[in-house]
C-alpha cells in the first residue's frame, strides 16, 4: 500500500507541470520526504531518464564536454585541466546551474574564472557581479588587467573610483562589477539588479546562515551562480547547506529539513553516498596529486599575492612621503642621500608590513594591516589540509609578531629562526619542522633562513616583504622546492597595491623580461641612483 502511495503522489509531482532537474536530484536525496511517507515507510529506488542521465554525465564528467576559448583577447595559455574547468562554467551557465569551483589552492581558480567572463563578453551576456573579500579586490584587478585587458570593469567599494552609492547609474558600459560582501549590505541597488553572473571568492565567507552578510548575498538575483572555494566544502554539512542554498536554493531543502537529514546520517551511513551524488555534480574540486592535474602542473607555481593598504597604514604612508619629499629638497647628492633614501626605503617597508612594526609598537593589531589579513585567507586553507609553510621576512624584528599571529590562526605551536638563533638550537628546530609530528609553520628571516637549509616538509612559501633581488628569494625559496620534495611548492609573494612594493616590482619584471636574466646582486642600492622627481614617483601613494 505505502509503494502504491508513493507511485501515487510521484505522478501527481509530475503532472503540476514536472519535475525541474534540482527537484529531480531533491528526489535522491530525500525521496521519502518529498513523497510524503514515514521515514523507511518502504525501499525507493529512483533511476534517471535519458534527459537527465545525459545532463548528469555532463557535469560529472568535464573531460567529455565541447572545449569553450577564452574569448577574444584572452591572453593567458590555460593548462588542460584549466580549459576543462572553463568548459564545465560554461556549461553550467549554460543549463542555468549554480556552480562550485572548489579546486585546490595554486590551481588558478580565478584565471579560469575570468576566461569564462570574457568569454560571455563574447557572447554579449557578461553583466557580472563579483563579490570578493576587501583585500582580494587588487588581486582581481591585476589578474583582470593582465589575462583579459578587454574586459571593462568598475570597482563598486569605497577604495575604487566609484564607491557603489551612485546606484543603477552605474551600471552601463561595464561587463564585470567588483564588490565586497561588506558592501553587498550596504548597497541595497544591487539588489535590484538582475545579474547574467553572480561569483563568489573565497565563498565561505557565507557558511554561516545567520549573519546578515550571508542573507544579503542570498538576495541578490542572478541567472547563474558561481561560488569560488579552496577549501574541501563536502566535510562540513552545515556550511555546505549555506552554500547550496545559494548556488541551488532547495536542492538540500530547507535548513531543517537539512539538520533532519544529517542527524539521520548517524545511523544510515549510506545517506552519505546519497547526499556526495546529489551535491557531486555542482562541485569540481582538482587536487594538485591528482595525476590528471600533476602532468599539467610545474613544480613550483609562483604567484604576487596583493595586499591593501588599510586606513591607518594610508595615513603613516602618506605623512611619510611628504617627510621624504622634504628632505630630499635639502639633501646633498652623495653618500648622504644614498643613506636617505634606503633608510626611508626601509620604512615604507615596515608600513606595508604591520604600523605597529614602523611605530615600534607591540600590539600588532591583526586588522591593521593589509597583509595581516592575506596572511589569515591562506593559511586558513593550508590549515584545512594540514599542510606546512615557511614565512620569509627580511625583518627580525617582526618575526615573532608573525609567530604569535600564525599561532592564533593554526591554533598550534609554530617555529622562528633568525640570524641571533644559536647555531646549537638551529639543527633541533629544522629537525623538529621536518619531523612526524604536525608543525604547522616556520617564520624565518631572509639572511639566516634563506641558504644551506632542507625544510621539504613545507610546500607553502611566504615572501611576506620582498628583498627585491629574484636570486635571493628563489634561494629562500628553494628551503622547500629542492630534491625531496614529494607535492608541489605553492610560492607566494606579497606586495601592496599603490605603493612603492608594487612600483618596483614592476620595474624588475621589466629587467628580467629585457634582459632574459636575473637582476644583478646589486641589493637595493640601485634605487639611490635615481633623480629626486623619479624618486617622489616612486614613493608616492597611486591608489
């Protein structure tokens, strides 16, 4: 009687216009709910047809779909896993999905990202809203501006040109809208607006149901939805309800219907094996030690990780140019300016590290300071996989802020060497970071940490300030990138936007490119040479 019944009200589903492909996939998951029958009433099986068995095959199976370009003056090679990656994002706008990219960190989430964006500019559909973390939005710019210069965007935040008050006036002209969740609550217009794409960074910043970041990012209205994560997002139900109820919104029913569900999961384990098929198809997640992606990828993948300056480090910054720029209006040419401008080099670094480090303070307020806050986004993921990391500094000084820091984000116990580091001690705290037991990081300074040194147990590197001269960092960071090492050495270098970090990063990437070959070992003493107009150019703030 209660199969009979079951059969009964899946015909009456059908016949109130069909089951959509999200109730359909519902049905595998809770079939007895949705049928209105006491939980273990009787055994349901449910078998796809062919429609839904060959959009199922799609989204389970990427390598099987038609290759998609990355538009017309896309300029960047994507590796094959890449381009299968752009292929599922399309396809999953395509069918009107919501779509988590979930792959492992240094894989290129975002280049795949704006390929699929400049290909829908392409297509004339690429109204997009990006909504990312505040100290993401320089690392989006200059991915943007360098993979897909085509694309016109506009920063909707109070540190773009236009700080999103403005409202639908806005809008034209654009293909992709950069925001911040902050600013999501903030400006209600966009709200109004009915998106072609909505992505989501690091979208785990609304696992929490309740706070009013998430509701907001739930209202706005897209025609497809893209969430951009590298954690694992499978482990943990409850966060992963949140994220569905964005991507899919019913697919795992409502919130109590979902808490009912995963309290059954402790006795029926087999609801395991449901839910990771019915969730599976809208989740890609590529580990680097999968074979597939280990053949397309290099051993060592380097990337500029870009940090903002937050209010405080503006105002120090700021105040420190029109210092300098006064000095040097009544300094000699010689050996005196030479001091000058290194010593103030010195202290524009120490800005853009922590003002805290500048000003001599010990408080090291975590939201001080730009980096402080990139700094907390990767390790986050590196400690979801348990996985070890070595932070570089030039700075002594800073190398125990950063170790009581990175323990508060671990939760464990990490490491320091330093050049006043007694030689006895150095070989039992290389001996312990590469033992068995699970130590999460090691903080060195540049000079001590940099040569002679075997740590293979980190594949995570931090240049958390730069020395500027390529030889010396790659040494640094062949710590963990030489013969050993088992897994791919993920390579961070940190640099803040607008101010002099970036400035001179980019003259150096144009030595190399002209000359084919590293910069000199001249240290830093090159930027001496300079006139004091190319000098001010060089310091000033370009925000």
């Amino acid at each position: 009687r209660q199969t009979l019944a079951a059969y009964e009200q899946a015909q009456r589903l059908a016949r109130q216009g069909g089951l959509g492909l999200i109730e359909a996939l519902r049905l595998q998951l809770n079939a007895a709910k949705m049928l209105e029958l006491p939980s273990g009433a009787c055994e349901i099986e449910i078998t796809n047809g062919q429609w839904l068995q060959q959009v199922l095959s799609g989204l389970n199976r990427p390598d099987a779909l038609t290759p998609v370009s990355g538009g017309e003056d896309f300029r960047a090679r994507l590796r094959g896993y890449q381009e299968k990656g752009l292929a599922w994002l399309h396809y999953m706008k395509s069918l009107g999905l919501g779509a988590c990219l979930a792959d492992d960190m240094g894989l290129g989430k975002t280049v795949q990202v704006i390929a699929l964006l400049n290909h829908l500019r392409g297509e004339g559909r690429s109204k997009a809203l990006l909504v990312v973390p505040a100290s993401l939005i320089g690392n989006w710019l200059d991915e943007m501006n360098r993979f897909a210069p085509s694309l016109k965007y506009r920063v909707l935040h109070p540190s773009g040109e236009q700080n999103g008050s403005g409202g639908m006036d806005l809008l034209g002209g654009y293909d992709v809208f950069l925001t911040t969740y902050g600013m999501v609550v903030r400006y209600d217009w966009l709200k109004e607006v009915d998106w072609d794409i909505l992505v989501l960074d690091e979208a785990q910043a609304i696992k929490n149901p309740g706070t009013r970041q998430t509701k907001a990012v739930k209202q706005l209205k897209a025609a497809c939805r893209v969430a951009m994560t590298g954690t694992p997002v499978e482990n943990r139900l409850a966060e992963l309800w949140s994220l569905f109820d964005f991507l899919n919104k019913g697919l795992l029913g409502t919130a109590r219907e979902f808490s009912d569900f995963a309290k059954r999961l402790r006795e029926n384990e087999e609801g395991y094996a449901r839910l990771r098929r019915v969730v599976g198809p809208f989740i890609l997640r590529r580990l680097k030690t999968d074979k597939a992606v280990v053949a397309d990828l290099p051993d060592k993948v380097e990337m500029k990780t870009f940090a903002t300056l937050t209010k405080k480090q503006a105002a120090l910054y700021s105040s420190l140019v029109h210092e300098l720029e006064k000095k040097l209006a009544s300094v000699e040419e010689g050996i005196e300016k030479k001091g000058l401008v290194l010593s103030y080099l010195m202290k524009f670094k120490q800005i853009c590290n922590h003002p805290d480090q500048y000003l001599g303070q010990n408080a090291y307020n975590e939201h001080e300071s730009g980096k402080y806050s990139r700094l907390r986004e990767i390790c986050e993921t590196i400690y979801e996989k348990r996985e070890r990391l070595l932070v570089f500094t030039q700075f002594r000084e800073i190398t125990d802020p950063l170790r009581e820091f990175l323990e508060s984000v671990f939760g464990h116990e990490g490491l320091v060497l330093h050049g006043g580091t007694p030689v006895a001690k150095r070989k039992d705290i290389i001996d312990r970071f590469q033992g068995e037991e699970w130590v999460p990081f090691i903080v060195l300074s540049l000079k001590a940490g940099g040569v002679g040194l075997n740590l293979t147990a980190a594949n995570h590197v931090i240049h958390f300030d730069r020395w500027w001269n390529p030889a010396v960092e790659n040494q640094a960071t062949d710590r963990a990138f030489r013969i050993g090492q088992k897994k791919t050495v993920i390579v961070h270098k940190f640099i803040t936007k607008g101010t002099i970090e970036e400035k001179i990063d980019l003259m150096i990437e144009d030595k190399i490119k002209l000359t084919q070959e590293i910069v000199p070992d001249v240290q830093e003493t090159w930027l001496t040479e300079l006139d004091n107009d190319q000098l001010m150019d060089l310091f000033r703030l370009s925000l």
